[in-house]
C-alpha cells in the first residue's frame, strides 16, 4: 500500500496570497500516514493570510510530533480548536484583521479523518460517484458564517471512514466555483500514476478559461495497493 497524492497552489497576481496548502506523509507510531490541509483567508479581512499561513504551520509541525494514533481524529479536531484559539490571541496581541476557512484529510493506514470549518470542500469519488463530504459554512445569501480565528465558540465538522477504493479531492472556492461537476469527476476516475502531473494542471486551467481569478488551492489524495 501507498499512498498517491498531489496538490498545487495558485496565487493570482491581483489577490493577496490568501491560500495554505499542506501535504506530507509519514509515521504515526510507525503506522502509514499522509495530511492533506487547505486553507483559504478569508478576503474581507486585511490580513486573512497570517491565519491561513498559521493554522498550516501548526498543523505541520502536529504531524512532525504525533506520537499515537489512538483517537486521533479526535485528537485533529482538537488541533483544530487550538489552532482558532491561537489565532484569536495573536490577532489581538497584532491588532491585526485575520481569519481563515479550514480542511484537513488525515489518513493512518487505509482509514481517513476529516475536520472542516468554512468553505473550502473535501470530495469524495467512490465508485465513480463524487460527493462532497463537507458542508459550506454559509448562510442562504451565501455569507460565510463559520471560520477559524474570529469566534471562539466554533464546532468543526468531523466524519471518519475507510479511505480504501476512494479519491479524494480538497480544494478552496477558487477550484469548485466555477467547475463542472461532470468534467471534474471524469477527471479524478482517470487520475492514476499516468496521468499523475496531468491532472493537476487540467483541473485549475479549465476554471481559469471560464474567468476564475480567485487563488486557486487544491490537492488529490487516494490509496495504491
């Protein structure tokens, strides 16, 4: 068993560098794993970087130091709500404007953990279906209402299951918004070794013909036996 993944961040002259993205494998007490984080700043906020760019940081270096795998999704959505806190402190000491959407795909072995707070999205293709496993954070006029670093009180989604026969797609709006479903899902049931690079540059160059100038973030994800 490996683990298959890729990922790109694009940043768009004319916006602040507002997106993180994190991808690296490793060891959790010598079982096989693989973290997968994107954050998106959020826009309104002068300086929505720093808290894209420090809930990336934690979160790399949480991974560097795990020691156990015991309830350790569990264990990343508490990451999660520290990582908020953190970012609330800070933002205060700074006297800066900072907040920043939040989704990491944990996987240990062949089973998978998701902690998600925003807009960003986390896809699943099984079986030649694609689904969303994340819900947008946003209210029916389409305001963003939940993210880390304004509100101390937030509640991350959190699901869990076996990453096996699965791809998985995390991404910032800059990819989903103006994508095609059916083109995208094409896409990932193609994505193999092969195609491994291809992919990459395929999937942000069709929302970037269609006008997109927003960053655009994303990484793939699945298991090789």
């Amino acid at each position: 068993m490996e683990y298959l993944f890729n990922g790109v961040s694009l940043q768009n002259k004319r916006y602040s560098n507002m997106d993180s993205l994190l991808l690296k494998s490793g060891f959790i007490n010598g079982r096989k794993a693989m973290l997968a984080v994107v954050c998106d700043g959020v826009g309104s906020m002068a300086d929505g970087a720093y808290a894209s760019i420090t809930a990336v940081k934690i979160m790399n270096e949480w991974f560097d130091n795990v020691k156990t795998a015991d309830l350790i999704g569990t264990v990343m959505r508490n990451i999660v709500l520290n990582i908020n806190l953190y970012i609330i402190k800070e933002s205060k000491l700074k006297n800066i404007y900072t907040a920043s959407t939040f989704s990491a795909l944990l996987l240990v072995e062949s089973d998978y953990y998701i902690s998600h707070i925003g807009d960003s999205r986390i896809y699943c293709l099984e079986n030649g279906r694609l689904c969303a496993l994340t819900n947008d954070d946003v209210s029916p006029s389409g305001e963003l209402t939940a993210y880390i670093g304004k509100n101390e009180n937030i509640l991350p989604q959190y699901r869990e299951g076996t990453a096996a026969g699965k791809i998985f797609l995390i991404c910032s709006d800059g990819l989903y918004r103006r994508m095609d479903k059916d083109f995208m899902t094409v896409k990932l049931k193609n994505w193999n070794k092969k195609s491994f690079d291809e992919t990459i540059k395929i999937l942000p160059q069709y929302v970037i013909n269609l006008g997109e100038q927003d960053n655009i973030s994303f990484a793939l994800v699945k298991i090789e036996d």
